[in-house]
C-alpha cells in the first residue's frame, strides 16, 4: 500500500509544474521565474533520485527524475525567453512608427 501513496504522490509531483511551462511557452517571457530557485529545487530533485537509487524505491527515482526533467525544461525556457519582453517592446515600437 505504501507504493501506491508513492505513486500518487510522484504523479502530483510531475503535474503541477506543467502549467508554469505551459504559461512561459504562450506567453514567451520568463521575467518573473527565480533561477536561483530552479536550481535549487533541481538540486534537491537530485537528492532525491540518489535517495531513490540507494534505497530502490521507484516512486521516489521517477519523481525525481520527472521533477529534475520539469525543471531543466523550466530554465532552458527561462533563459530562452529571458530577452524576449525587450525584442517584443521593440517590435511593439517599429509597428507603431510604421
């Protein structure tokens, strides 16, 4: 019974970051995501996949390992879109002198 709380908890785990991901692709700005605090949680996130291994506990590997992958998508997406609020002002501003 203990690995189906596990589960549960793991798949939790991996859909609540998907609406910020989902949020920085339609918006296509990043300005208010802390870096600092996604590396931190992916470092935690790697904690926990080493706990995970050490003790075999599958839940525990695939969370992490999903949370770890959420993340990384997360600061790729951050640094993608980390200037874009300044190239779409400057767009705004060349439409409007046009």
């Amino acid at each position: 019974m203990k690995s189906v709380y596990g589960w549960i908890a793991s798949s939790i785990t991996l859909i609540y970051k998907l609406p910020q991901i989902y949020k920085i692709y339609k918006l296509k700005e990043s300005k208010n995501i802390s870096l600092n605090s996604l590396a931190i949680q992916s470092m935690g996130y790697t904690f926990y996949i080493l706990h995970g291994v050490s003790i075999n506990d599958y839940p525990i590997i695939s969370m992490g390992s999903g949370a770890l992958f959420q993340n990384i998508v997360l600061i790729l997406l951050c640094f993608y879109y980390k200037n874009n609020i300044v190239n779409v002002l400057e767009t705004s501003e060349n439409n409007n002198l046009e």
